[in-house]
C-alpha cells in the first residue's frame, strides 16, 4: 500500500505543477497581449487562449485525483 501512496502522491505533485505553469502561462500571455498594439480580433483570440489557459490551469490545481 505504502507504494502506491507515494506513487499517487508524485503525480499529484506533478500535475499540480503542470497546472501551476498554465495558469502563469495564461496569465503571462494575458498581460504580454494587454501591452502590446494588436489588432483587436487578433488581441480577442490571444486573451480567449489566455483564459483557457488560466482557467484549466486554475481548475486543475483545485481538483483533487483519487
């Protein structure tokens, strides 16, 4: 039993970390698109992939794997 805990628990760190990147992913580009000139439809496709981004990222971190 004491194996698979700390198999559970490795992946759980490690998806916990993958999500934390998505979600400064999402928010990087978020602010990256904020402070550049882009046209607007271009800019409204960048903040909609930012918050797929962040917004997976965020569920994921809160999620809990059995």
């Amino acid at each position: 039993m004491e194996k698979k805990e700390i198999y559970r628990s490795r992946m759980n760190i490690l998806i916990k970390l993958i999500a934390l990147i998505f979600v400064v992913m999402g928010l990087l580009t978020a602010y990256l698109t904020a402070t550049t000139p882009l046209h607007p439809s271009v800019a409204s496709t960048f903040y909609l992939i930012s918050a797929l981004l962040a917004v997976s990222g965020l569920i994921t971190l809160v999620a809990r794997i059995k």
